[in-house]
C-alpha cells in the first residue's frame, strides 16, 4: 500500500472516529454514566471507602471468590482429542506430554499433529 493510501485510509478512520465520539458527547445515557461516576468517586472519598470495600459491603460472597480464583487455583485443563488419520487411532489428553502424541510429532510434525484435533 502507498503511503498516500494509507493516510487517505488512516484519515477516513479517523474522521469515522471522530463523529461516533462527537455522538457519543451528546448520549444522555453516557452523561449520566459519567455523572453517576463522579458523585460516587466523591462519596468514596468523603467516607474513605474503596472500590473493594464498597463491593463487600454490598455482596460479600462474590469477592472472596474472585479472591480465591486469584490467589491460586488455576483452571482445569481441557481434554483434548486428536485422531490420527492414517491408522484411526484417537488419543485424549489435558497437556502436550503423551507419549504417543509425542510420538507422532516426531513422526509428522507438530504442525500436522495439531491439525488432528478433534
């Protein structure tokens, strides 16, 4: 792509951008939004409260999960199935280390092997 064209392209996306941001200025709702988010900012600092402290006061149980989640435990691996098409032999595994996955990296390469899951 030319340079000119790509400014001609940069400059429609800009102009594009800058009228959905002029509709954006003029949404009631948003006004509100931000409104809403300037009085609660300022009323979390009159009584000292935080964004997390607000959130457990409000519902306690949801942030000791989010706290839980961060803290540790990671998700479970997915079972993944693969199905070698020259011999119809299928194979399910949570990770990358079975011995005939393995095996038919080697073999195939680990780019065709990644093609066979199922």
């Amino acid at each position: 792509m030319s340079k000119l064209a790509e400014f001609k392209a940069l400059e429609a996306q800009l102009a594009e951008q800058l009228k959905q941001l002029d509709a954006l200025k003029n949404d009631e709702g948003l006004k509100r939004e931000i409104e809403f988010e300037s009085k609660l900012r300022a009323l979390m600092a009159e009584y000292g409260m935080s964004l997390r402290g607000i959130m457990t006061l409000l519902d306690p149980q949801p942030v000791a999960k989010a706290e839980q989640k961060v803290t540790g435990n990671r998700r479970e691996r997915q079972v993944k199935t693969y199905k070698n098409p020259h011999t119809g032999e299928i194979v399910q595994t949570k990770g990358g280390n079975h011995k005939v996955l393995k095996t038919w990296k080697a073999e195939f390469g680990a780019n065709v092997v990644e093609g066979w899951l199922q």
